[in-house]
C-alpha cells in the first residue's frame, strides 16, 4: 500500500523515500526520524555530499504565473489525483527534513523562453514536464559547477542543466533518447541517461523495443551508447521507471523496473549475476 519509491541511504543506514506522498526519513532501526508533508515528493530521492535531500515535488497552491497559464479558478479538482496541473518542482531538504530550495520547473522553463514547450500544444496537458530525476553536481568541472542541478524531464524527451545559484539553465540536452529516466554524473565532460526509448502511439499505448543506455559527452556534443547488444539480447525493456548505476571499474547495476529484474552487468556488457522477482506479472 505505499512502496518505498527510490529510497536513498544515508551514510548512517537511514532511508529517505516516499510514494507520491510525503517524505518519509527512518532510521537503521525502522522508526520515524521526520515527515515532511508540505508538498506530494515524487520519483527520485538523491543525496549530496552534505547530506542535503534532492527531490521532485507537486507544488500546490500554484503560483500566480502558473495559475494564469493554467486557467486555474481557485477551486481545488483534480486529474488521476493530482492537481488539473503538475507543477514538478525542484526542493531540496536538508538532513532534518526542512525545505531548503523551491523552484517550479514551468517558471524555470518560462523564464527561459520556452513557454511554447508546456502551454502551445493541441490540447491542454495536466502533465507536460514531467520531472523524475534532480542529479546534483558534487564538484566543478569544466562544463558545469558544484552545485548544477541535472534535470530528466521525461515528457519533454530534454535533460536540463540548471543553476539555482543563478536560476539559469546553462544547457539544454535533447536527440537520442525518448522518455528517458535517470541522469548520472560519470565524469567532468559525461553523463549517462537511461533512455526508456519510449514512443506513444494513437491508442495512447506505450511502444517500446529496447531501453539504451545513452552517454552525453559534452566535450564533442555527442552521444553514444553502452551495453547495446546486451540490452536487446536480454530484452530490457522497461516502458516506464529503469535506472543504471556504474560503479568505478566501468561494470553496472542495472535496474528492468517493469520487469521485475536486475542485473549486474561488467564492464564489457557480460552479466555479472540477474536478480529477478519471480511475482512481476504486470507492468507496474
């Protein structure tokens, strides 16, 4: 009844997660540390070297700019339980669960000129943006600095780098990926995006062949891709959720969310060892 969505570890062996819901912070034993419930967290939950909590929300009530483009009367209804609008913003909390940072991801977007890429469509989306990975950067490099937020909107197919010092977006990444999830830093000039290569077709189903793993490299503004083969003979194939954490020696954990599966994959794309829950009978 409320799965723990994407919990994050403390160095303490606590958990930081939630369920569309509050966050919720126990500690080693399972007891309650804190809940905050100022405003519905949603996927993931990621951690800086301070400690610091960095998690998508539904910000309510909207803002004066939002509830204007919106057309948003003042009376609160909803669309699948959520707001007629989800306003995705970015909140950082610190290590007692207090707000810290806010910023809506339509007022970022905006601010930035791309009105056109939330409010322009056909017909009117309750959820246009999308924000299911806030990545922070832990250290200065030479294309982005401590501090950047990378942001995976999903419905938009764009990862953004953002700088709330600032409130600037200093790139906008967009091509060969399609609903993607999971932003990771690998490096100062390399990210990895894990592309759920998702397209949606006129019955509003999810069509999808394989999930890729997509490497950003900033240096040459290109891409590529790692674990190709792997993905296609081993059919992962996750049309919502997924994720891909590397480890130092290039080998990665590799989570098939809708499938029920995980591997443990080296750094040639052989397996490692496959957990896979045996009770995964449905898309989730």
């Amino acid at each position: 009844r409320f799965p723990m969505i994407h919990p994050a570890i403390t160095f303490e062996g606590e958990l930081i997660f939630q369920s569309e819901s509050p966050l919720v912070k126990i500690d080693f034993n399972s007891k309650i540390v804190w809940i905050n419930d100022e405003d519905q967290f949603h996927h993931s939950n990621n951690l800086d070297l301070d400690g610091n909590i960095y998690v998508s929300s539904h910000k309510f009530p909207y803002s004066k700019k939002i509830a204007s483009f919106t057309g948003y009367d003042g009376e609160y209804y909803t669309v699948k339980n959520l707001p007629i609008y989800s306003d995705d913003s970015i909140t950082i909390l610190n290590q007692e669960g207090k707000i810290i940072f806010s910023k809506s991801v339509t007022e970022i977007l905006i601010e930035y000129g791309l009105i056109h890429r939330i409010f322009s469509q056909a017909d009117f989306k309750d959820d246009p943006i999308h924000l299911n990975d806030i990545q922070p950067v832990l250290k200065d490099g030479p294309y982005f600095k401590k501090g950047d937020l990378f942001l995976s909107l999903k419905h938009l197919s764009m990862i953004i780098l953002y700088r709330p010092e600032t409130n600037k977006i200093i790139k906008i990444i967009e091509g060969s990926f399609l609903n993607q999830h999971d932003v990771d830093i690998l490096d100062d000039k390399t990210i990895s995006i894990y592309n759920n290569n998702v397209l949606i077709n006129s019955k509003n189903e999810r069509v999808v062949t394989n999930n890729e793993i997509v490497i950003y490299h900033f240096d040459t503004n290109t891409f590529s891709k790692k674990f190709e083969d792997t993905f296609k003979t081993l059919k992962i194939n996750s049309g919502q959720r997924g994720l891909v954490d590397f480890l130092n020696d290039g080998s990665a954990i590799v989570e098939d969310t809708n499938n029920g599966r995980i591997f443990y994959l080296n750094k040639s794309g052989e397996v490692i060892w496959e957990f896979n829950n045996l009770n995964s009978k449905k898309l989730l």
